[in-house]
C-alpha cells in the first residue's frame, strides 16, 4: 500500500541515464527528498525483483541509494528511493592524485564483494548454457551488423578458445551495472553505489564487464577494483574469464550502437579499440591498464 508515495508534495524531472524509465527528484511532505523511479506496469515482476534485491543489500549496510518503497501507481510501476548528495564519480575521479582515485577503486571492490555474498536464486539456469546463449546472439547480432571493428576477428577468436571457462561457473545476486557512472561520491567523502534497475544473478565475474568505462577513465581505479575484491590476490582464471565476457559484450555494443548514430558507435569504436590495444590483440589476458600502475599496488 503505498505511503510515502502519497506524500509526495513535488516532482522535478532527472533527465540522465540510460534505463528509459521515468526518474524524479521527489520533494516529500517533510521536506525529505527521495528518487522516484516509474516504470510502465507490464514491468512490476522485473522491477519487483531489483527491489527485493535492493532490500537485501541494503541490510548488508552497503553504502547505497536506500529502498524505501515500491509499489503501483497511476503512471505504473513505482520505486521510492533515498536521495543521494554528492557528485558523480566519474568527475571527481579524474581530479585525483593516482593513489585517491586507486583507493576509491578498492572501497568499489570491497563494496562488490558484499554485493556478490548474496547467492542466486536456487532455480537459476545454469550458467554456461545461459551465457553461451548470449554469446551466440552477440555473434550473430556482429555478423548481421553492416559496420565492423577493424581487428574484431580477434574478440570472435578469443571466445571460441575460451568458452570452455563458463563450465560449472558459481552464481550470485549482481548489481548489473557496475561502473564508475553509477556510483556516487557523497558529501562526506564517501564512495555511494546507485543504479541498481539491471540487478540480476549470474557469475560474479561476468560483473567485472564494465570494468573497460572504468579503466577509460581511470586506469588507477580499476586497477583497485579488481584489487579490493580479490583482497590482492587476483587469481589468473578471473583474468582469462574477464576477457571472455569483455570480448562478448564488446562485440554486442557496436550493433547496439548504431540506432543511437554516429556519436555512439564512435564511443564503441574507440573503445573496441581500446580493448584491443589493452588486450594486445587478444594474445594477453592481463590487460596492460593493470600492469602499467601495478607497481603502486605495493606502496599503499
């Protein structure tokens, strides 16, 4: 039954993001302010889901936008979420020295750990024949689209040597989208995870995909990421699995791209590049954004 919902007394618009819902800076009755998400109706199991998720997350004392409440209303499906103050981390990153910007990166992979303690549901598909299903449309999307990566012969090589990675694959509860555009720096300092609308389950690993927005930005930051999860000691067979799901995903996103225009499909181009540059080509698995500020890793 909705409560706070009704209490709303102002809506201003959030235009930003990617999700296509409708998103709102609520002023509440008491002056509180809220982030109000509305999605269309046909939608509340999904969203009934990353709620739930949210809930649980939230009581693991994550530093995050909090769930207040979900529910229906006119306009359709409804989040109420906790408002966060601060700035977006991907400006405040880059006005870092190297040694801030790898701190925030081990708090985000401390922060990911607690995300990934949660277990998946107990009916959850296996994986390797879940995610060998998203590599087959990724290829067939890349063989249909009319553009190319210059070099992408090497994204399709590495997946067919590498497939055989997702046998027998763990799962758990992901946040979907993790990377420096959903996270926040609040007022105090602190590193504050937003964005949860692509919650899922599936290999913790797969969620190191986004980890390419990351090390674009800040090479130091990523770096951390993958050292505050792993407590330091980053096993080889992440960094063999890491490049298989980057490969996948990189080879989905220029036919994702090319409706958005030329903007976009620039941005996947470069990045596809990249990739390929960090990768050498696909023939090493350790990308060079890692080794080049390894030798910080220790001196913190």
């Amino acid at each position: 039954m909705p409560v706070l919902y009704e209490k709303i007394t102002k809506k201003d618009p959030v235009i930003k993001g990617w999700s296509g819902e409708q998103k709102f800076k609520a002023v509440m009755e008491d002056g509180q302010l809220c982030l109000l998400r509305i999605s269309p109706e046909r939608q509340l199991e999904k969203r009934q889901y990353q709620f739930s998720a949210m809930e649980q997350w939230a009581a693991l004392d994550i530093p995050m936008c909090r769930p207040l409440e979900f529910g229906v209303c006119k306009d359709g499906v409804y989040s109420l979420q906790s408002w966060i103050e601060g700035r977006d981390a991907e400006d405040v990153l880059p006005t870092l020295p190297q040694a801030g910007q790898y701190a925030f990166g081990l708090d985000a992979g401390r922060i990911l750990q607690k995300i990934h303690s949660i277990p998946a549901p107990a009916d959850a598909q296996d994986w390797e024949e879940r995610f060998n299903r998203k590599i087959d449309r990724k290829i067939a999307m890349y063989a249909e689209s009319p553009l190319k990566y210059p070099g992408g012969e090497a994204f399709l090589r590495h997946i067919a040597r590498a497939r055989h990675l997702l046998k027998a694959r763990p799962q758990c509860m992901q946040h979907g989208d993790y990377h420096t555009g959903n996270m926040m720096i609040d007022h105090a300092g602190h590193l504050v995870i937003i964005d949860f609308e692509k919650a899922d389950h599936g290999d913790p690993w797969e969620e190191f995909n986004r980890i390419v927005w990351c090390a674009q930005l800040s090479p130091a930051f990523a770096s951390g990421l993958v050292d505050g999860y792993f407590d330091g000691q980053v096993p080889m067979d992440f960094w063999n699995l890491l490049a298989l799901y980057i490969c996948s995903n990189t080879l989905g996103s220029l036919p994702w791209a090319i409706p958005f225009g030329q903007r976009e499909i620039d941005v996947m181009q470069n990045q596809a590049a990249d990739v390929l540059e960090w990768y050498d080509g696909m023939n090493n698995v350790v990308p060079t954004w890692y080794r080049k500020i390894n030798g910080q890793h220790s001196a913190r």
